[in-house]
C-alpha cells in the first residue's frame, strides 16, 4: 500500500469514529446530554495537545525545520494553515450543534462525510486546476455522493 492511502485509511477510520465518539461524550456530561459546549472544549484541548506533542517530536528529531515564515511565500503558510483551523473547528462545532439539537450519527455521520468531500471536490478543483479533465466516471462519483446524501437525508432512522 502506498504511504498515502495508509494515512487517508487511518483518517477515514478516525473521522468516521469521529461523531459517534463526540455523541457519546456530549451525552455523558451530567445534566444528561447537555454537554455540548464541554465537548467541544475537550476535542479542541486534544488538538492542542497533539499538535503540541507532534511538533515537539518534530523539533527533536529535525525531521522538519522550526521556521514558521518563508523568505520566499511570506506569512502565506501561517494565514492558509490557521483559516483552515478555523473551518475545521467551525465543522466540528457544526457537528456538536447538530448532535445537539437532535441529530442523530446514523444521520450527521452520513451528511456531513458525503457533503464534505463534494464540497472538498469543487474547491480543490477550483483551487489546482487538474491538467487533464477528469473522466465521466469521477464526475458520476461526486454525483453518487450526492444521491447517497439525499436517500439518507430521506430515509434517516428515527
């Protein structure tokens, strides 16, 4: 397997633990099930926390060097790489709300991981155009996740 697909695997396997685990949390915090805003505070201590302990490893081995701003791109790396903390934490506080305010995982779970990728699609293609055009088949991808949302959306459990 190549080193890539092994670390869109693990992150498929995180993610998609992701909101049962955030659910359960939010339920656990006593007075039952209000523990949203808690939650939330705990997910972005374990950001912190990791982030923390990755880049002190980072920095121990030298594996990549401790300099925030390039000669050459400027701030560039700290302004893209905080905006796309901030979406990343408004998605998890949007997933937190959603939870909340009766949504289900057997429900969030497949609305936001086929939403997202749509989204994620028209951005990065808008954003690094591809040389060659992609082929009917990626497009009818995109499509089906598409249509899987809306058969869910449809026919959610209650």
């Amino acid at each position: 397997m190549k080193s890539w697909l092994a670390f869109v695997v693990l992150t498929v396997l995180c993610w998609g633990a992701y909101v049962p685990v955030l659910h359960q949390g939010q339920g656990a915090f006593l007075p039952k099930g209000q523990g949203a805003l808690r939650a939330f505070l705990f997910v972005g201590l374990a950001y912190f926390l990791l982030a923390g302990v990755i880049l002190l490893y980072l920095w121990g081995t030298r594996a990549e060097p401790l300099e925030f701003v390039s000669a050459t791109t400027g701030w560039q790396g700290v302004k893209f790489s905080t905006i796309a903390g901030v979406l990343g934490a408004v998605g998890a506080l949007g997933i937190v709300f959603a939870l909340k305010n009766g949504g289900r995982p057997t429900s969030v779970v497949p609305l936001v991981f086929s939403g997202a990728p749509i989204v994620g699609t028209i951005v990065g293609m808008i954003w690094h155009r591809p040389v060659n055009a992609p082929n009917l088949w990626y497009y009818a991808g995109i499509l089906l996740a598409a249509t899987g949302a809306g058969l869910v959306l449809a026919n959610r459990p209650s």
